[in-house]
C-alpha cells in the first residue's frame, strides 16, 4: 500500500508508513480489536515435568506468557490513548491549553520542561491535526511502537495566563517501563555487588588483623659440620621462645627451644640411605621447619638449605704393589681391603662373600690369559658412602706356544710338596726350572698334558716356573706363586727363644738362618709402626721389654695394634737398621 504523506510503498497488513509513520488503514483500531476477539484466552501451553518419585511439575511456557504480557501492553496503551482524547473533548478548562516543550538551553532547570498555555480551541485541533500527520513513531525495547510524548490531563491547569513546567530530564521524553524495570534492576544488582564485596573486605581485613604474624627466627639459624656415632652430620641451631616447640617435616619430630635455640643434629647419611642410583660428590638437602604452639597451630618458618659432602667407599689396593702389574702366570691374586660389611663386584661378580667380616680383607684369584692386558674392574659400595671403583690391569705377554697351568691350582698351601698339572702344543718340549719331582711327559706328544710334584724348599712365597720350546717358535715362560707355610702345629714347635744369647747369635748369622728359615718366637709390646701396607712394626724382646729390638712383619690375619702384647712365631728373612726382620705367621695374644 502507498502511504498517502510520503509515497513510500508498504506492506498492506502494516498500520503505519515505516517511514513517517502516517497512518495506512483508517479501520486499523477496529481490524485490531477484531484480532484480539479471537486471541485464545485459555492457559497458556505449560511443560510437564515428572520426577523419578512420580511428582507433577506444571510450567507455563514463557514464550505464551510473554506474548500475553506484550498484547495486553498494546491494549492498555491504545485505551490510554483514547481515553486521555475523551478527556480532552469534555474538559472545558483544557481545551484552550498549548503544551509545548522548552529545550535544556531555554529552560533555567537542568531538564527539558513542558510548559502549558491557554489557545483558543480552533488552533489546538489545527495543531493536532498536523501532530498526527508528522507523528514519527518509535520502537520500545519489547518491538512495540510507541508514540512520541504528548499532552497528559495530569498537568493540566485552568489558570489562564500562567505557565508551569515540568521537568523530564535531559531526554525530553518518559523512559518506557521495560526501560525503568531495566534501569531498577542495574541499580540492584549494583547495590548487591557492592554489599557482596564490602561483606568479602570487612572479613579478609578480619582474618589478617586476628592473624599472628609470621616469626622469621630462621634469619639466625647456625648450621656445623659435626660428627654423629661416627659419621659425617650436621647440627642446626633454630633460634626461638624457651619453651616452644620446632617441627622437622622431614625427620618427623619436633624439639624444644632451650636457651634461645632449638638443637637439630642430623647424620649426613639420613638423606640418601633410601637412594637408588648414583650419587654425586656433594647433595643440597633442605629441612621444613615450623614454630608449634601449646595449641597445636603450626606457622611455617623458613626453609633451610644447606649441602652435605658423600664420602667414597674405602677401598685399599694391597696386592699387586701398582695398579698395571706384568705376569707371567696363569693365576695372580689380588688382595684389597674394604670396610668390613661392603658390596664388592669384581667385573660384575658378586664376591661380597668373599670379604672378612672383622678386617674387611678380600683376595681374588685372577685367570690371567696370554692375550697381553687383563683388566679387573672392582666396583665398591660401602655403607653411607657413594660407589668407588679400582681398575687393576695385569699384563701378560702373548704366546706362540700355548702354556697353562690346571685351573684351581692352588696358590698357598699346608704341605711341602703339592701336584700341579699343565697343558702345552702337543710334541713340545717342557722343562721345569724351579724344585720338582715325579715329572709325567706320558701325554705329552699326543694330547700336550703333563704333570710333576712342585717341592717347596722354605717357608713363604714359592715360585714354580715352567718353559715350553718348540721348534721355529718362540719360547713360552709360565710362573706361578705359591705361598707355602706349614699348618702352627709343625711350625711353632721348630721356634727359638730370642734370649739374649739367641738374639745375638741371630744378628751375626742372619742370611744363613733365613736361608732356610730359622723359626723364632717374639714376645713383647709393639713400640712403633714402621709400615701400614704391609704392617711392620717394632717390638722389644729383653725381659724388661727395653732393649733386643726387632722388626716384624705381619703375615698372619690378625692386624696388630701399638703399646699391645703379642706371642708371634715368625721366620728370619733380613736386616733392617742393624735390627733382626723377621716374617710373623702366626700370631697370639697375652
């Protein structure tokens, strides 16, 4: 349809132009009430809605309700607006009034004002004819039109000649109530948040002004490097009230201020007993400390850090004399010592079993092939300590002949004459160069096995040496010690007395009796250490323990301690400073 005023085309079920909002239908009021005669005024649609205990909940559908609440708004305003007409009409005293509006810049209030005056009847129906023509129509936040602000019978006045105004504020027009009810709910919402966050600060200002404060006693805590059941520790001072109490988290114990300070002595060992793989040099390790109260409130106190030094396991090369060692047997022993209760591995063997219990001795026999560096990696774990590990490389020279002595041959023994049986290149030529008997060549031609019995002509370490020879090679060489003492039974009963006679007759022949190793019994206090590795030390002989000084060496298991009495039985070997030096292989106490 064409609007009349501007021409615009518009839809023919629309009211008003859309755009100068003239009017398009002039039986629209009654088209609208014939529209709402046929609105459903029944219930609403509603929602039901059954719980798993069978009770019934009935909600209206908010969509009906707001389209209810919508027509009814259009209905009331299209009733107010004829209303306030009829008003109008039959108000004598009104219908020569003017409302007209003043602008914010003409008024003296803040405000756009209305201001009402007496016109004669004929120009306020010309100037509402030409309100109705110009009306511009606007849309409220429901999507309902709304008319521009017009003249209320609530201002209206009889006077003649007087105007009052009334001040709408700075928009010149009312708010619509969806704006108001918008508004209200901005101002509450508004007033809860603040409530809401001043309830939150009043009761955080609470809580910190109740709150004790923070004791920074750690600021003068002490930290000592100490010994405890002796072992590397540390001890704490954690200063503090007498009487309060100081809680370890990680010892899971508390101790008691007493003299300003709270005494914590903590073994090194405790941080890394439980550790499981490999440990370095040195380890930070932290205690949580926290001041207790006779309530049993807890306040944290600083952390405290400090670092402790892992010590390696002790472990002492005693035979060969050097790390790198040039053999030529098949077997060679290696002899260490360790703190007694160790873990010890020789190239990943487990030979803990192997250690002494009250010395911490361990002796190994080492397979040492011809193939030139044999090495023996011994890997060491000690109680609170951290791995320690040793490389002993013994080297023994290739061979064009192969020789080698029966594996198990023995490396000492009780007897004097002990059989070893040998391998060589089958049609090999064998000698025998150190003290032997009952040589068995039988097999040697065909499969290159012999036999003989090594005699040990003195007492202590015996060398067998064996030579192999074959035509258009080089010679093989194979030694092989055997450390022979006789069981005490036989060697104590051939011990002399160094009486005084004894201990000069010693002295003036010393290299004939060690050639056959004279055995002498030694009485008296160990004066000095002369060596550690091996222990020698020097013992008085005369009665009154001053005087017929001797050195002895120890080869007995027992080790010996200075300013202790010993009954040792040990052979004559050599001089020393114009002193006797005899070899201790047995040893007893007072």
């Amino acid at each position: 349809m064409k609007c009349p005023e501007c021409g615009q085309w518009n839809r023919a079920s629309m009211p008003h132009c859309t755009r100068c909002g003239a009017p398009l239908n002039i039986d629209a009021a009654s088209r609208m009430e014939w529209k709402d005669s046929l609105r459903d005024e029944g219930q609403s649609t509603a929602y039901i809605r059954v719980d798993e205990f069978g009770n019934e909940d009935r909600t209206p559908d908010s969509r009906d309700v707001l389209a209810r609440e919508m027509q009814e708004l259009k209905i009331r305003k299209r009733e107010g607006e004829a209303r306030k007409q009829k008003m109008l009409e039959h108000t004598p005293d009104s219908r020569g009034v003017k409302i007209e509006e003043i602008s914010p810049e003409d008024s003296e209030t803040s405000g756009t004002t209305i201001r009402m005056k007496r016109v004669s009847p004929a120009g306020i129906a010309a100037e509402q004819e030409a309100e109705i023509r110009h009306r511009v129509r606007y849309m409220d936040d429901t999507g309902s039109f709304i008319e521009p602000r017009s003249y209320d019978p609530l201002y209206e006045n009889p006077m003649e000649d007087h105007h009052y105004s009334y001040a709408f504020g700075l928009g010149g027009k009312l708010p619509s109530r969806a704006r108001r009810r918008k508004a209200l709910l901005r101002i509450l919402l508004v007033l809860v948040l603040t409530a809401a966050l001043g309830t939150g600060g009043f009761f955080t200002w609470k809580y910190f002004s109740e709150r004790e404060p923070a004791v920074q006693y750690n600021s003068a805590v002490s930290i000592t490097a100490t010994m405890l059941d002796e072992q590397a520790a540390h001890t704490i001072l954690i200063p503090g009230e007498d009487g309060t109490q100081i809680y370890i988290r990680e010892l899971h114990a508390s101790y008691v201020v007493s003299g300003g300070f709270a005494t914590v002595q903590v073994a090194d060992h405790t941080w890394y007993d439980n550790y499981e793989g490999t440990l370095e040099e040195t380890m930070d390790v932290t205690l949580t400390p926290f001041l207790k109260t006779a309530a049993g409130k807890q306040t944290p106190l600083d952390p405290i850090v400090y670092t402790i030094y892992i010590p390696l396991s002790p472990i002492t090369l005693d035979s060969p004399d050097s790390l790198r060692t040039e053999v030529a047997t098949t077997m060679s022993t290696i002899q260490i010592t360790v703190r007694p209760g160790s873990r010890v591995t020789v190239n990943g063997v487990d030979c803990s079993d192997t250690v002494s219990s009250e010395t911490g001795e361990m002796s190994y026999n080492a397979t040492v092939q011809p193939i030139g560096d044999n090495v023996f990696t011994i890997n060491v774990r000690s109680q609170y300590c951290r791995d320690n590990s040793i490389s002993v490389t013994l080297y023994r020279a290739p061979q064009e002949i192969p020789l080698d002595l029966a594996v198990g041959t023995y490396g000492t023994t009780y007897q004097k004459v002990m059989k070893v049986s040998a391998t060589t290149l089958p049609g090999a030529y064998v000698e025998v160069s150190s003290p032997y008997s009952d040589l068995d060549i039988t097999n040697l031609d065909s499969t290159g096995k012999f036999t003989f019995n090594a005699v040990f002509d003195h007492i202590g370490n015996n060398t067998i040496s064996i030579t192999a020879s074959y035509p258009g090679k080089k010679p093989s060489l194979v030694e092989h010690t055997v450390y022979y003492v006789p069981p005490a039974s036989e060697y104590t009963v051939k011990a002399w007395p160094l009486s005084a006679e004894g201990y000069s007759e010693l002295l003036s022949n010393i290299a004939y009796r060690a050639s056959y190793g004279q055995v002498y019994v030694v009485t008296g206090v160990v004066q000095y250490s002369v060596s550690e590795k091996p222990q020698m030390v020097v013992i008085n002989t005369s009665e009154d323990g001053k005087s017929q000084p001797v050195l002895v060496q120890n080869y007995s298991r027992t080790p010996w301690q200075v300013g202790t009495y010993y009954r040792l039985y040990a052979d004559a070997y050599s001089t020393y400073n114009s002193m006797p030096w005899l070899n201790a292989r047995y040893t007893y106490t007072k």
